[in-house]
C-alpha cells in the first residue's frame, strides 16, 4: 500500500469533512433540542457518507475513463467552450446578488441560511433526514474538489476493486468524522457544547450568504477564464 497516496487521501478527506454538507448541517441538527436528535444526526451522516461511497464507487470502478475519454473527444469543440464562459459570467454575475453589502444596499432583510432553513423544515423525520442528506451531498457533489481529487488519485492507483472500496470507505468515514466527533462532545458536555455550537451556528448564519457569494465568484472566474483561454488563445 502506497503511504503517500493514503496521506494524500486523509488530507483530503478531513478538508471534505468541513464543508455544508458535511459538518454545518450537522451542527444545525445538534442543535434541535429532543431525545431523537442524535439518531437524527446519524441517520443525516449515514446517508451523506453512503451518497458519496456511491459517486465514489461509480467514478473509480469505470466513470473515470469514460468521463476522460468524453472529455477528450470533445476538446476541440468550439460551442462548448462558448457555453463555460457564458456560464462562468454568468455565476459571477450571480454572486452579487447574495453579497451581503450589496443586499443591505438594496434594502433587502437578510434571511437565515440555506442550511438553517431546511433543518428546521424536516428536522422532525428521519425520513427527512434521509433526503436532506441526498439534498445537500447531491448539491455539492460536483463542487467538492477534493473529493473528485481523491477519487481520481484512487482511480489511478492501480489497485484492484477489493482493495479501493475499503479505502474508499474510510475515506467517507473521515469525511464524517468530525461531525461524529462533535456529537459525541455535545452528547457528553451539553450544557458547555449547547452554547459553543449556538455560538459556531450563529457566525455560520451571519456568513452563509457571503462564502456563497465568494464560492460562485471563484467558480464563476475560473470557467469564463478557462473558456476565453481555450477560445482566443
């Protein structure tokens, strides 16, 4: 077993392991006071973790070269580079409209969070927790970078099937792990983790809309940069 490509796996695994989907709606769901909340939590992490295990298995068991091959006969297709730009634009257009700056410009009243809003729509059923977890793995799913980063490496890491779906595992478990990690605390400190998360939730809150804001920006700029570099030069 490679060491370095295991590191590289576990480094990107923990930065997976911070995002929305991962840990922010999780510590939303800490928060909801009831004796069902830490089943809840777990049955919202099981189904993140499985949602990306099955990405994961589909990308480095045959999606992978499939998805290179699709990429390479289509290089040289003009359009297609015509439509990124446009999009990227596009996505950096869009970005203003969640600045914070500008939207208290405009008079507009800031709103809770995406996060924030759907666990307090479902946070009641299990089942609701289930497709809050598709919901959010599968809004990321194309923008978490380090977790397309990672399947790649495993795609490319010549080990048979039985050997990549363990570490493929793994990888999920410490995606999730943090979030596990805080459940734990917060099951066994309440009173002191109660007001450490209300604390976290709050900045969240308050600064949701603006790393939307920047997060479409940069993926805005990086497109139109990519399709006007393929384009022109």
């Amino acid at each position: 077993m490679d060491v370095a490509l295991l590191l590289s796996l576990g480094a990107l695994a923990l930065i997976d392991s911070t995002s929305i989907g991962t840990l922010v709606i999780p510590i939303f769901l800490m928060l909801v006071p009831g004796r069902a909340m830490p089943r809840r939590v777990l049955v919202y992490l099981a189904t993140v973790a499985v949602f990306y295990f099955g990405v994961g298995a589909a990308l480095t068991l045959g999606l992978m070269p499939v998805l290179r091959d699709l990429a390479g006969r289509v290089a040289d297709y003009e359009p297609l580079y015509w439509a990124e730009a446009v999009v990227g634009v596009g996505l950096f257009a869009l970005s203003y409209r969640f600045d914070p700056k500008r939207r208290a410009a405009r008079g507009v009243p800031e709103k809770p969070g995406w996060a924030r809003e759907k666990v307090e729509a479902v946070r009641q059923s299990n089942l609701g927790m289930v497709a809050l977890g598709i919901t959010a793995a599968g809004i990321e799913a194309a923008t978490m970078l380090p977790y397309l980063a990672a399947m790649g490496l495993l795609g490319a890491s010549g080990l048979p099937a039985a050997g990549r779906l363990p570490i493929l595992a793994a990888y999920n478990l410490v995606m999730v792990l943090p979030a596990l990690v805080l459940l734990a605390a917060r099951y066994a400190f309440r009173r002191h983790m109660d007001k450490a998360l209300d604390r976290l939730a709050g900045w969240v809150s308050r600064n949701s809309a603006s790393m939307l804001s920047w997060t479409l920006a940069i993926a805005g700029f990086l497109l139109a940069r990519d399709g006007v570099a393929r384009l022109f030069f």
